[in-house]
C-alpha cells in the first residue's frame, strides 16, 4: 500500500520540492551575498525588506526549509494520513497568505515602488513561492483526506 500511496502522491512530491528548492535558493542566495557577494546576483539588501533583521531572517529560513523539507518526505515516502481539516486550514491561510503577497506585489509595481516593504520584490516573490507551498499541501490534505472520511 505504501508504494501505491508514494505514486499517487508523486506530483505533490515533485511540486512541493520544487517550491523548497526555490525558496532554499532564496535563503542561500542571500546568504551568498552576505558573505561572498557575486556579480550575477541581485546584491544584498534587494533580498529583504528589513522588516527583521537579517540574523533572525536566516534563523527563521532554515527553519522553514526544515519544516517543508519533513512535509515533502512524509508525503513522498506516504507517511502521511491526509485529513481534510488540515487541507481546509492549509488552504485558508496559504490563499489569505497569496493574496496579501499578491497585493503586496501590485502596490510594489505600480504606486509605492520605493516603500520599503511594499517595494522589495524578491521577497515578496519567494513569500508567493511559500503561500504555494502551503496550497499545495492543503490541496493534498483536501483532497486525500475527505477519501479517507
């Protein structure tokens, strides 16, 4: 059973690594240009808005990429029982969570570009990048979990 549930669930795998790896790029990225900045890369400060500093910013990175690394691997090895509360509730935050980084991107564009918060792009890219993540795995518990009920 458990090798029928790692095929079916394959596509939420590849998607959810897909989105981690993009946002440890991110984090890694910016790490880069902390400590040994390069030319081909955005330089430092367009990495954040400066809403926390940056030593709390990459404490808190690497504990996300920690706690989306555990969802990818209990999902791709089926170690998950799926519920649909949880789908709701991942659902919920991670569509209120788009939305706001949505709007963040359009005020960003177009009438405060030079705001601090509203103007930072990449992070407001890679926080679209996590709100994906947090869809998809509340699509995953969404639509696996209300089988099981």
């Amino acid at each position: 059973m458990e090798d029928k549930q790692s095929v079916k669930y394959l596509r939420y795998s590849v998607t959810l690594t897909a989105l981690l790896l993009l946002f440890c790029f991110r984090v890694f990225a910016q790490l880069l240009q902390k400590l040994y900045p390069v030319a081909f890369l955005p330089p430092f400060e367009d990495w954040q808005s400066g809403a926390v500093p940056y030593w709390l910013l990459v404490v808190a990175q690497f504990l996300i990429i920690l706690v989306c690394l555990v969802a990818v691997l209990k999902i791709s090895v089926g170690r998950v029982i799926p519920k649909d509360t949880t789908g709701k509730i991942c659902l919920s935050l991670g569509a209120i969570y788009l939305l706001v980084m949505l709007f963040r991107l359009a005020v960003g564009l177009t009438i405060a570009p030079e705001h601090s918060w509203f103007g930072a792009r990449i992070p407001t890219f890679f926080h679209t990048v996590l709100a994906a993540f947090l869809v998809t795995v509340g699509v995953f518990h969404y639509q696996h979990g209300k089988k099981k009920s």
